[in-house]
C-alpha cells in the first residue's frame, strides 16, 4: 500500500541524476551493450534515461502502481522502453537475454533469505551475454552497522518531506522506516508510515555472492563518481559485476 501511494509522488523525490545516467551508460558502452534491463525499476527513470541515448530498455518491478506509471512516462515521451510487473529474482520470465542489466536504489537488501538473493544473482547472470555487465546499488550496510541507527539525509521538495532511518537489529536484519508528508492546499498535511525489514549486505559478502553466482570480475566503488568505496564514509555500495 505505501508503494502504491508513493508512485504518485516518486518522481518528485527521486528525479533524474545526471552522473548516475553518465555512469551507466560508460559501464554499458564499454561492453557495447545494446539491450539492457532495469530490474526493480522504480517508475523506469534510468530505463527511459537509456533509451534517450539510444539502447533497447526494459524494466520490471514488483509494484503495479510503478509500473503503471513507467508506462506512461515512456508514452508521453515517444519512448520505445518497454515496462512490466515482475521479480528481480526471475528476470528470465522475460524470455531474452541482455548486454547490460542494473539493479539500484537498495531494491536487492529486500531479499531477506541469503537463498533468494542468490537466485537473484544467479538469474542476473543467466540473463547477461558475455562479455556482459551488471550495476547494482546499495547502501552502505557496513557504515550503518557500525555505527546503529542512522538517518538518511532528508529530502524535502516543495510540499513534501521524506524522511528514512535504519535501526539495525542484529545478525541479518535491519528496520527501515520511512516517513512521507504531503502538505496539500486546504487540506492539511498527510501523512504515510512504512516499516519494512531489509537485509544489510555487507560489500564483502556482495563480492563474494556475485562470484558465486557466475560473475568473473567485481570493482566497487562508493558512488556513481567512481570514489573509491570506504566502509566508513561511503554512501553507497555500488558494484560493477563483469562475465
């Protein structure tokens, strides 16, 4: 329900960043990559992004309501990408392989069994032709389990704020809440709550599950500027997973 809700208003906090676009079309590019796929996609922003630059894009999210959504962005912008509900653990549903795939916005620490999450990467390398080339994005669980609970910077838009905390609780788990205000004319403020468990993964164990799962090469780095990945300082997990 809270996805469903927050389709409405994910473009608003989530726009269209420049360097992310510039580091996945360099990592694609290199590979020469024509077909790439957008798993967990979101409302499909870096898949239209990409077909903007002239691949062949196709996204999937378990969310309808995203999806929906990814549809008509790609209609009104005369865009070929094409959008449909499904699981990043099953990408071969789709029938095709892919030069390129990326999985972004800390979609895959919402797989809790390490069991899935392999299937997830061992599906992501089923699909990819080598050479090939995956991007996936986390943040950066060795920093939050450090230090505890930690509050994502807030993101505030005109008439809405967003606020996420994670509140790690041992082992394997973590909580992740997330807070939606829309200040709405005559109307007030609404407000929606979201509590959902993640699994941290650490980069040492995605490292190591990426060359489980088929992949012959993985550089990390700690944001879509190339900086060399710090477990204290870091941001991000961002791993380039080569076959």
């Amino acid at each position: 329900m809270f996805y469903h809700r927050l389709a409405d208003f994910y473009d608003l906090i989530f726009p269209p960043e420049q360097t992310k676009t510039a580091f996945l079309h360099k990592e694609f590019a290199a590979v020469g990559a024509r077909r790439v796929l957008d798993l967990a996609c979101g409302t499909g922003t870096y898949a239209l992004e990409l077909a903007r630059l002239g691949y062949e894009t196709w996204g999937t999210d378990l969310e309808p309501a995203l999806i929906e959504r990814a549809q008509k962005k790609a209609v009104d912008a005369k865009e070929t990408a094409r959008f449909t509900v499904g699981d990043m653990r099953e990408p071969d549903t789709l029938g095709l392989v892919f030069d390129g795939l990326f999985c972004i916005g800390n979609s895959l620490a919402h797989l809790l069994e390490v069991n899935d999450l392999k299937k997830a990467l061992a599906a992501m390398r089923r699909v990819l032709k080598s050479p090939g080339r995956a991007v996936l994005q986390i943040v950066n669980f060795d920093s939050i389990l450090a230090a505890g609970e930690t509050k994502l910077p807030l993101i505030e838009r005109e008439g809405l704020l967003f606020t996420r905390t994670y509140r790690p609780l041992g082992g394997d788990r973590l909580l992740f809440d997330s807070v939606l205000e829309v200040t709405c004319k005559d109307k007030g403020v609404d407000r929606f709550e979201n509590r959902v468990e993640l699994r941290p993964i650490r980069r040492a164990d995605l490292d190591a599950l990426l060359l489980e799962a088929g992949f012959t090469v993985v550089r990390v780095y700690g944001d879509y500027k190339y900086r060399e990945y710090d477990a204290a300082d870091s941001q991000a997990t961002i791993a380039v997973a080569e076959c």
